[in-house]
C-alpha cells in the first residue's frame, strides 16, 4: 500500500478561509474497474494518474453558503436548502447541478489563486482506493455491512438525509466520505462502454455525452456505502437529495 498523503491547507492563497483542506494524491498505475460489478465497471484496464490534489471532505453547506453570499446576483440556493434534513452547516451540500457545481470550483478559483475543478471518474477511483489495489472498498473487500459502527451511522440517525462530513474514518490517503453519504459529480460524460476505448494515461471521458459521470454511495441507499469502482450517472441539469461533489486541485503549490 502507497503511504498516506498528508491532509493539507494551502495558506499561500490570497483567501485563506476559501480554500478546502486538500490531500496530495500521487502520481501512479491503477487497476480501474471490476470484474464482479456491472458491465460498464469492465473490463479492469490498467490507468495512469498524474498527480492531483483532491478536497479531504464533501463540499458542505457552509462552504456553499460562502459562495451563494459572493454570487448572490447570479445564484440561487439549492431546491433542499431550507429543508432541516439537510441544512445543517456540515452537512454535504445537495441538490446542486452538475453545472452550479462547476461553477462553485470557477468561483473557488477566482477567490484563491488555485485552479479548482471537479475530480475526472479515473482521478477519483485512484483516490478512493487509497493504494489498495484491486479491493472492492477503501478498506478491503469486506461487506459494509460487516463493520463496526456501520448499524448504528446508517440504521439510526442516517435515514432522513446525509450525515455531517468526516465522521467516520477516512481512507489511506485521509480522504472521508469517499464511496459514502452522497454521489459526487464527476468531470466527465459518462458512457457505459467507455472502458473499452479509454486511454491509457489520464482519461478523460468520452467528449460527448448526455449523462455525467458520478460516484460514491448515498445516504437514500439501503447500503449507504459504494465499491470503489461503482459507477453511477444523471444528466447534467439535474438536482438530486443524494448529489453533492467534492473538489479537486492541480498542482497548487
């Protein structure tokens, strides 16, 4: 296992308080996929990753809230945003679109100096893996369900809408929520075939497409946590109570 990457704040910005706690993710060889999942998850291909900074936790709704109050002229606040199942200020942001989530990371941008983007669906299985090669979760293969403190997080309080970010344990390289609480938008077009033609060293999704790429797993799920290599996709436009995003950095130093 590659060793964990130091969960990182970028006090060189101009905005500090803008800038999320970010987690160096190393160049590498992944294997992306699964053979025992569904069809679009094969085959499992060999993916080269350059390196990237990735957010250590979900966008929430304090973080969102920054942005509504900056753009007020331009924004307006998620369909879920007064609903008390999901307005607690750690609570991941939902509801937001694919293209109000691409214009969080261009607001993000411009407030630090960083050049901030939603993470590619390569990026973000290397990331959620944590080194673990070829295991179905960031800890192992074994069920969910089987591990400590899984009842009490999604049998009890979880049920009405997503948890506070970062209360479990994170994966290797320090990152939380990777396959659970809600689907984080993708960069990418998604297309079910696309493992078959994808490149070898940093894919990027077909150029087309009429679905966008996400993962992890949601909180409206029976089992609220995801394998590594699950995909998921909804058009672009749409605004769902299990969908938030997480950002992702390119060399910020």
């Amino acid at each position: 296992m590659e060793p964990t990457a130091p969960t990182m704040r970028l006090s060189q910005f101009r905005a500090e308080e803008y800038v999320p706690a970010l987690v160096r993710i190393p160049a590498g060889w992944f294997l992306m996929g699964c053979d025992s999942g569904q069809d679009s998850e094969k085959p499992v291909h060999r993916v080269w990753v350059d390196e990237f900074f990735l957010a250590a936790r979900q966008v929430t709704n304090a973080d969102y809230e920054r942005f509504l109050r900056d753009t007020a002229s331009l924004s307006l606040p998620p369909p879920f945003w007064s609903d008390a199942a999901f307005n607690h200020s750690e609570q991941p942001v939902v509801g937001v679109s694919w293209y109000e989530a691409v214009r969080y990371c261009e607001w993000l941008t411009s407030n630090t100096g960083g050049k901030f983007r939603l993470p590619g669906e390569a990026e973000w299985e290397r990331a959620a893996r944590g080194g673990r090669e070829g295991a179905l979760f960031p800890w192992g293969d074994a069920t969910p369900q089987s591990l400590p403190g899984y009842a009490d997080r999604c049998g009890g309080h979880w049920k009405t809408g997503p948890e506070p970010v970062d209360r479990g344990e994170s994966n290797a390289y320090g990152l939380y929520n990777m396959c659970d609480n809600v689907h984080e938008w993708c960069s990418d077009w998604y297309a079910p075939g696309y493992y078959a033609v994808s490149p070898e060293r940093n894919p990027r999704g077909p150029e087309t497409g009429e679905r966008r790429a996400s993962r992890g797993g949601s909180w409206r799920h029976y089992v609220k946590m995801s394998r590594c290599a699950a995909r998921s996709s909804i058009p672009p436009e749409f605004k769902y109570a299990d969908y938030g995003f997480r950002v992702a950095c390119d060399n910020p130093e």
